[in-house]
C-alpha cells in the first residue's frame, strides 16, 4: 500500500528544513543510504559522535540509528519492533517514513520551539502538527497503528485518546468569573518554580500559537510529556555520574591498598636495618641498604601525596554528587507539582468549556425568540403601514365626494350624512392603527436594544475567556523555562565535574 502522499511530502519537507543536506530531496526513497538520519541526530544532540558511523557500511549505521530511537523512545522493546533493520537495508519507504516520524517527535520533544515552524506552508504546518497529535496519543499503540496512519488514514483513536484529544481540542470559550482564583493560584506555582520576579501571567503571551504545530506543543499534554523526558534524562546522567564516582572510589581503595604494602615493606626494612647495625654489617652493605631505604621512602612520599589528591578529588566528587542529587530530588518535586497543577488546570477549562456552551445554547436560544419577536414585529409595523396608507387614499377619496355632494341637491342630504359617517368611522380606525403602529415601533426599537445588550454580552465574555487562555499559556512558559534552567545549571555542573575527573586522570 504506498504512502500517504501529503504526510510523506510534510516529512520530507521537515528533513530539508534541518539543513543536514547541501542539496533539497525530492523523495523518500533518497534517504535510503541513513546518512541524513544521522546527521539530524549528530544536529539534535550538538554532537559529532555519528560522525564516524558515516564512513561505515549501511549495516552499521542502520545498527547507530536504531540504538540511537531505542534510548530515547520510551519504551526501548517498541522501538526496536517498529523500525526493523531488514526494511532499512532494502530501503523501503514506509520504513524510512517511520524513523523520520521517531526523530520528528523526538527533536520538537527536545529543542525546537512554536515559532521555528513558521518556515513551513501552512498545509505542510497542518500534517506535521496531524503526525505530532498522532504519535503523542498513540505512543503506546505505535507498533498497531503507525503503518496504517502512514499509509492512508489514521485509525480510530483509543477511547482515552480519543477523550483527551477531544478534551484538548474542544472550543475553551470562556466563562471567566467561576475559575479565576485557580489561575491565582498557578500564577504563585509558576513564580515559585525559579523565578526571582513573577511576571504577571497576562503580560506575557500576546495571543494563541501562531502555528497549528504551535497548538499542539502548547497543549498541557505535550508540555508535561516533554517535562517528563527532561527529567528522565537528568536522572540518566546522575546515574551515569554515580558509576563514575564508583569507580574513582575503587580506584582509591586499591592505591590505598598499595600504599598500605609499601608501608608494610619500610617497616621490615627499617627493622633489617636496624638489625644489620646492630650486627655491624659493612660499611658497603650499609650504604647500599641505606639507598634503598632512601628511594623507598621516597616512593612512599609521592604515594601518599597522589592518595592526599585523589582523597580531596573524591570529597568534591562527593559534594557534586551530593548537590547534584538535591537538585535532582527538586526537579522531581516541581514535576509532582506541575502534573498535578495540571490536571487542576485540565479540569477547571473542562469546567468552563461545558458551562459556556450551556450558556452559549440558552443565549443562541434566546437571541433567536428575540429575532422572532423582532421579525413578526416588523411584519405587523409594516401591514399597518399598508393600511393607513389604504385608509388614507379612502378617506382623501370621501373628503372629494363630500365636497361634491354638499354642492348637490338637498335631497342627497342623507347621503351626504352617511358618507360623514362612514368618513369618520375611517378617521378613527386610522387614528387607532397609527396608535398600534407606535407601539410597535416600541417594540422593535426594545427587540433591537436588547438584541444588541445580548451581542455585547457574548463578546465580552470571549475576550475574559481569551485572556485566561493568554495566562495558561504563560503559566506553561514559565514552568518551561523553569525546568531549562535547572538543566543548563546541572550540564555547567557535569562539565566541571568531567573536567576535575580528567585532571585527576592525567
């Protein structure tokens, strides 16, 4: 079955952006070689440890890549099913279309911000954000449901993905005045996470994510998954720091150990030598033992002083450890924290989303009772008119034959009469539809008014609705930048302590 053309055309144009290639591809099949694949990972990582794996056969540097999603995806046994290195070999597209969806998912996890998507056209911005949306709800599914949501369309979603994307995506319209103590509340979290001044959480964001990738990374999903990995690889590298330390532990342990020898073999020395003196050995043999003596204390010297250094590394080495899993319990903590806010935060624009839309259908109803009201009203107004009109044609008609007939005959004197009647009969049904035609007047003039008072209304509440969406996204920000900072501080930490070690090495 072949791919779906646009989302092969939407990761395709996602692997030129990185710039990893002089020269643009033009089709999948082009990446067959893996090349490419390891120098976006060499680029996501701002290393050159693939570098190597380049001048080396396909087998290899399929092998590199492989080990490369198995790490850092999240369940290592489902990577290494989803990509398989026979297909690679053969270059099948659908196979490379998959690590190019591991490696997309895996570098907007890591480094690649909202606004770095607005080189995209919004179609190819669209597919990206569809793979990102997929890969993220179905991250325990992949091995199921990737090939087919490669090759046509998407599978249906789990029921609880389905109900998180439906969630997440839902019209957030606002009725601000039952939840805004919750953003108090977030606003002090975020403040507390690592930032000396708080700044006010609707002074930061000027409006929704400019792109549709932009959307979904600012959903709290794809934020606090992102927060996760962070701190699972902090955790990797205090792990890896501690078999470090364990090892320059041994290896002070057994310059201990031989210190301790080399103490043991000065003590028999010195008592041979005292018992040659004693015996009173040779001037010669004296002064060879004496020598000896000399050289061996000499080595002991230079023992104990590299045992005094690698004791005072160990003790920094101790206080990195020490600090570092401080910081590491922290982080752990302000995660707890944020998940937990999170949810808080998840439910409480659960909340407003089903009471706005209540509160939006009981006012669509209304507004529409209004506009019937105001229509039959207009209707009346003008049939009204219609009549005066007609009633006024009559009556100027009998005020012409009145005339006439008070000229005519004194016998027609009764008819003239009756004409009089039926002539102010006509004058009062006027008067009484002109009287109706004012009140209707009023009527459509306060249909109108409170159709207006209704608009109104309505927009106001969207714009506090908007406002509170500007602070969940700065809330998001502010733990975002919280967390990167604690990382930049422990890698500055790692390197002084990488540093000390090849000091102490050399």
């Amino acid at each position: 079955m072949p791919l779906h053309g646009a989302r092969a055309a939407a990761l395709l144009a996602w692997v030129n952006s990185t710039k990893v290639c002089p020269d643009p591809l033009d089709d999948l099949s082009q990446l067959q070689d893996c090349s490419v694949f390891i120098r976006i990972i060499n680029k996501i990582h701002r290393s050159e440890e693939g570098e190597s794996v380049l001048e080396q056969p396909l087998p290899e540097r399929i092998s590199f890549i492989r080990g490369f999603l198995q790490k850092h995806c999240k369940h290592k046994s489902a990577a290494e099913s989803l990509v398989s290195a026979q297909k690679l070999l053969e270059g099948e597209e659908l196979a490379l279309a998959k690590v190019a969806v591991l490696l997309l998912y895996h570098t907007s996890m890591s480094c690649k911000s909202p606004g770095d998507w607005n080189e995209f056209d919004y179609k190819t911005q669209v597919e990206l954000a569809l793979i990102l949306r997929f890969v993220l709800d179905n991250e325990e599914s992949l091995n199921e449901n990737l090939e087919t949501f490669l090759q046509r369309k998407a599978p249906p979603p789990s029921s609880s993905a389905s109900s998180s994307s439906s969630e997440e995506h839902s019209p957030l319209l606002s009725l601000p005045h039952r939840r805004e103590v919750r953003f108090l509340e977030l606003q002090g979290i975020a403040s507390s996470s690592g930032t000396n001044n708080p700044v006010p959480l609707c002074s930061v964001l000027s409006g929704p994510p400019s792109s549709p990738v932009g959307d979904v990374m600012q959903t709290p999903q794809f934020q606090l998954r992102r927060l996760k990995k962070q701190l699972a690889a902090e955790r990797e590298n205090r792990d890896e720091l501690e078999v470090e330390l364990a090892e320059n532990r041994k290896l002070i342990t057994e310059k201990d150990a031989q210190i301790s020898m080399m103490q043991q073999r000065i003590d028999r020395l010195a008592l041979l030598n005292e018992k040659q003196a004693a015996d009173q050995l040779e001037p010669k043999e004296m002064e060879e033992l004496r020598e000896k003596n000399e050289s061996l204390l000499l080595r002991l010297h230079e023992a104990l002083k590299q045992c005094q250094d690698l004791k005072t590394e160990k003790g920094q080495m101790d206080r990195k450890i020490n600090q570092l899993s401080e910081e590491n319990g922290e982080l752990s903590f302000k995660l707890r924290e944020i998940a937990s806010h999170m949810v808080q935060l998840q439910e409480a624009l659960n909340e407003l989303s089903e009471e706005h839309n209540v509160a939006l259908a009981q006012s669509q109803e209304k507004q529409g009772q209004l506009e019937g009201e105001l229509r039959a009203a207009l209707q009346d107004k003008k049939c009204s008119e219609e009549k005066i009109e007609i009633l006024q044609g009559k009556i100027s008609l009998l005020e012409d034959q009145l005339a006439k007939l008070r000229d005519s005959s004194a016998q027609e004197k009764g008819e003239v009469m009756g004409d009089i009647l039926k002539l102010e009969e006509l004058k009062q049904e006027v008067s009484s539809l002109a009287a109706k035609g004012a009140e209707l007047q009023a009527t459509v003039l306060r249909l109108e008014e409170e159709k207006q008072q209704r608009e109104a209304a309505l927009q106001s509440e969207r714009g506090r609705f908007e406002e509170e969406k500007q602070q969940l996204g700065n809330l998001v920000a502010n733990l975002q930048n919280s967390l990167s900072e604690s990382h930049r501080a422990r890698e500055r930490l790692e390197q002084d302590l990488r540093a000390r070690e090849v000091e102490a090495a050399a």
